[in-house]
C-alpha cells in the first residue's frame, strides 16, 4: 500500500534543482528512505535539465533504471540535485541554475559534479542521493562534504536512462552519511539490466562483519608527492594507520602512469562529449527553437546561448582532437595512454589487495577560487585514474584540515566493489 511523507527542505546551500512536496512510496528494503536523484538521471514526469538551459522543461516519458529499481525498493525520491552542467567540472558552480554552496562552509564549493547530491546528503536534506562519476564526480563533492560516495566498477550499475556525457568513462554511484548507507543503495542498484549493453550480472553482495587482517594496501607514492596538499596527505596517511592497527598492511609503491593519466582523460572525455552532445539542437528537447530560421542558423544559435561556457569548451576540445589530421596524434595517443594506467593497475594489484590515497589533493576551493579551468582540471588528478581502468572507488571521511573534511580513497580489483565498500567499513569503524 502507498505510504507519503512531505519534503519541504530549507534548502539553504541550494543542493536542489527540483523537489516533490508530497512524495508516495511503497513497502521495501528501502521503504521511506529518502533519496535525491542527480539532474542528469532520467525521471520520469519530472524535469530533468542537465542543469542546462538547453534542457530546460524537459520531462523524461521513462524512468532511468536506477529509479525504476529504487522505487520498486520503497525509496521516497524527493528530488533532483544541482550539477555541473553536463557533469563537466569539479566545483558545481557551472551549473546554469546557480552553484550549490558546501555545508560545511558556505562560502566553500561542494565539489562536483554531483554537488548538490551530496551537500542534499552533508545537510541533512535527504538520507541519501544518486550522483554520477566520469571523472571523480561522486568522489570529489562526497570528499569536500564529509560524506561517503562509491564510483563502481564499469558495468556494475546500468548507465539507462543516464544522459550520457563520456560513455566509456561515467557510472552512477550511491552517496550517504556513512558507509552502510552507501552499501544499502548500492545493494538496490546494482545488477544487470538488459537495455545497457555494457550492464554485467553482478548483483550486490553485503559481507556481515568485514576483516581487513591480512590486507595489503598500496600507496602509490604519485598520490601523496608534488600538487598535493602535505596536511591532506598527512591525514590520510594517519587514515592508513588504522586500518594497520585493525590487521592491514601498508605497501610503499608507484604508478608511473599518472603522469599521463589527466591528459589522457581530458581528451577521451571530452572527445566523447563532443559526439554526445551533438543531439541537443535546441529544437528536438527542452525549450525549443525558432522555425523561420533553416536548421544550421537554428542549431548554432540554440547552442550558443544555450550551452554554458565549459561546455562549449569541452565540446570544441573533443571536436578537435578528433577531427582528421588530429585524431592520431590526440586520440590515438589517449587511448595508449588510457591502457598505460590499466596496466599499472593490473601489475599492482598482483601486489596489492588495494591501494588508498587522498581523495582529492586540497580541502574545499572557496568560492570562485578555480577561475582558470587548466586549475580546476589539475584537481581531478587522483580520481581520473580510476575512470580510465574502470575499476571501482570510494571516498570515505578521514579527517579535517582547517576545520574541511578530507576523504581518503580506497581502489579496488574489478569487481570487487564489496571489498572496497568492507574496507572503508573497517576504516569507518576503527576511527570511531
């Protein structure tokens, strides 16, 4: 039988783009758990702008899988969250709407590009949220908010319905106070779906009473050296420690490949949202256009007032690097480098059962800080490397610096999201 509730939020640091006042649910595993969705997951009857004004007014006819099966868990979704337009940037101050404000400082970004979904979280506003993470965009804001947010192995969790920005790269991932909220969601949302070619069979499986005894876990040696802040890198190394006292054991080692990793990410990204992104004419979604003019004069003009800044940025990028006579030199090269870090993985992880690091390299920009987009895209450089592989990540509280959470990252094996969520658990409980 349907229950409702009411979502009335003071939604002071603007997380939301859009709430549902009167929310119903149904009986469940997750029944009267509230949930908020990202803008860029599809929900049916309800907008769904990208945080674009391209978008704006667009009303999915379906919803995304996530939230067909989250629905089906009695979640009670109250409503889409703030985003980086098109998930591209790290600060969630490119959204067309406005930017979403840090509760732990409001004059301090959420991180992006699921910011609002996780300052919704960081408030107390909902109990949990969904964001999506091409290239560190749960990591970052769950890091910079204090909370806990997993980017699954590729495949884990179906991308439909997911307005897709970098296909190769993106999942949807769970976000939560703590690490048994994250593991709760995940539980519901992962699995396989047969409208995503690249879904896998690999349902959630929770592990009652994790041990990290016997643990070998790798510190790369590239995530706590040059760019990163040595107080951060100082935290997460105390992080570290107790998951030794708890049995772990820590492992000096290093991943060449980094130094090529954010290059090589920003060219595929944004070479994949170039082509993407080519399906937003202004005419076929959101407000529509003007019919006196022809299709191309519509089409340019549409996007131009339309897309934001670093989209267009990001569009042009891509179209370069893959335009003839480039593609080689770009493209080609990425996507060497791309493989590169999957086997500095796959050679560590013949090593290790994990490796941790910071997060992020700094606490919280404030405000407008990362004006110079090079900046801002240096800032992703630890959570990029994850994406390229595929394999599954999570940003766990382990402290502050100048009174801002800092989140420690734990990376897993393919597949073995259960033993990077059960790390983070051990970690979570050891540090009470």
């Amino acid at each position: 039988m349907a229950k409702t509730l009411t979502f009335t939020p003071d939604d002071k640091v603007h997380a939301f783009i859009t709430t549902i006042p009167e929310v119903s649910y149904e009986d469940g595993p997750l029944s009267g758990v509230t949930v908020a969705i990202k803008d860029n997951i599809s929900t049916r009857g309800i907008e769904t702008t990208c945080a674009s004004q391209i978008l704006k007014g667009y009303i999915p006819p379906y919803d995304a899988h996530v939230v067909t099966l989250l629905k089906s868990a009695g979640a009670a979704i109250v409503g889409k969250t703030n985003m980086d337009e098109f998930g591209m940037g790290t600060t969630t101050e490119n959204s067309s709407f406005g930017p979403t404000l840090n509760p732990c400082d409001p004059g301090r970004v959420p991180g992006g590009s699921s910011g609002g979904s996780a300052a919704a979280v960081a408030a107390g506003y909902c109990d949990m949220a969904l964001g999506s993470d091409t290239g560190g965009s749960i990591r970052c804001p769950a890091a910079f908010c204090g909370i806990v947010g997993l980017k699954p192995t590729y495949g884990r969790v179906s991308r439909y319905g997911l307005i897709a920005y970098a296909n190769s790269l993106e999942q949807i991932g769970p976000m939560a106070k703590d690490v048994t909220g994250v593991s709760r969601l995940f539980s519901v949302i992962a699995g396989h779906d047969k409208r995503d070619s690249t879904s896998v069979d690999r349902p959630y499986i929770h592990t009652p009473n994790p041990s990290v005894k016997g643990l070998r876990i790798g510190l790369p040696e590239e995530f706590f050296g040059k760019g990163v802040d040595p107080k951060v890198a100082d935290t997460v190394k105390k992080a570290v420690s107790v998951l030794e006292q708890a049995g772990a054991e820590a492992v000096p080692c290093s991943m060449p490949s980094m130094s090529h990793a954010l290059a090589a990410y920003y060219v595929i990204c944004t070479s994949e949202a170039s082509s993407n992104l080519a399906r937003f004419d202004g005419i076929r979604y959101g407000p529509g256009g003007d019919l006196r003019k022809s299709w191309h004069e519509e089409f340019s003009d549409r996007r131009q007032e339309r897309f934001g800044k670093e989209v267009r940025r990001r569009i042009i990028l891509g179209t370069f690097s893959l335009a003839a006579g480039y593609f080689g030199r770009y493209y080609q090269k990425a996507q060497t480098a791309r493989q590169m870090v999957r086997d500095d993985f796959a050679r560590l992880f013949g090593e290790v059962d994990m490796i941790a690091g910071p997060t992020m390299p700094s606490i919280a920009f404030k405000l407008r800080e990362k004006s110079d987009p090079l900046q801002m895209y240096l800032s992703d450089i630890l959570t990029v490397p994850a994406n390229l592989a595929g394999v599954p990540a999570i940003s766990v509280p382990c402290g502050q610096v100048e009174g801002m959470p800092v989140g420690l990252q734990l990376i897993g094996r393919h597949f073995e999201d259960e033993k990077v969520i059960d790390t983070a658990f051990a970690y979570e409980q050891g540090a009470v």
